[in-house]
C-alpha cells in the first residue's frame, strides 16, 4: 500500500513526505522527553530536599535559595517544555493536514485532466459499460 501511495506523489511531494515523516519521529521523541519529564517531576515535588538524585546536576543558583525555589523552577521548566511540545505538535498536525489536502487536490486534478483530455467515444464507451 506504501508503494502505490508513494508512485502516486511526484518529486515534490515525496521530499516533503520524508521532511514530515522526520518531523513526526521528532514529534514522537518531544512526546517521550514529555513523558519522561513527569516522574523526576513527582520525585522532586514528593522529595524536594538536597537528597534528591539528581541533586548535583541542578544549577548552583536554584539550590542556594532553598528547595522551595527548586520546585518552583523545575515547575517552571515543565511548564514551558510542555508548552514548546504542544506548539510543536501543532504546527506538525497543521503541517500533516496541508500536506494530506494538497495531495488529494493534486490526485483530483491529475484524475480530472486525464478524463477531460480523453476522446467522446472513450466516454461513451465508458457510459455503456456502466449501464450494462
């Protein structure tokens, strides 16, 4: 199924196939690095003393003010990287829709072109085996 849908798409729209297959394997790692952000989150917020695991990669800065202010920046952090994947995705889906849509408005006029161009008796003929 893969093969006829990629003989149907021109050069044009076979790099920008693989420009969104790309971007969608992108999409799914941003989608994990989201997921896997959750459980260090909660670990911080059920632990947030200097006894955290990964305590010594933390900046100098956040730690010296107490580990309230971890919290609030880790939250921070969380909070912006959830709302740069979700503008991703977005701009994906759009992406993914403009492409989908162009295609179909391609193979609809490809498929118009070909039957206008056709002779009168092709028609006919093709009405007649459509009535028997």
């Amino acid at each position: 199924m893969i093969r006829k849908l990629w003989f149907l798409l021109n050069e044009k729209e076979k790099i920008k196939a693989i420009i969104i297959v790309i971007l969608m394997l992108l999409g799914a790692l941003i989608e994990m690095l989201g997921i896997g952000l959750i459980f260090p989150l909660f670990a911080l917020l059920m632990n947030p003393t200097p006894t955290f695991k990964y305590y010594d990669y933390i900046p100098l800065f956040m730690t010296q003010q107490g580990s309230i202010n971890l919290v609030i920046y880790s939250l921070l952090v969380f909070l912006v990287i959830y709302i740069l994947k979700t503008i991703y995705l977005l701009i994906l889906l759009w992406k993914q829709s403009y492409f989908a849509n162009k295609f179909y408005e391609n193979i609809s006029n490809r498929l118009f072109s070909y039957y206008i161009s056709q002779k009168y008796k092709f028609h006919l003929e093709l009405f007649i085996l459509k009535c028997v």
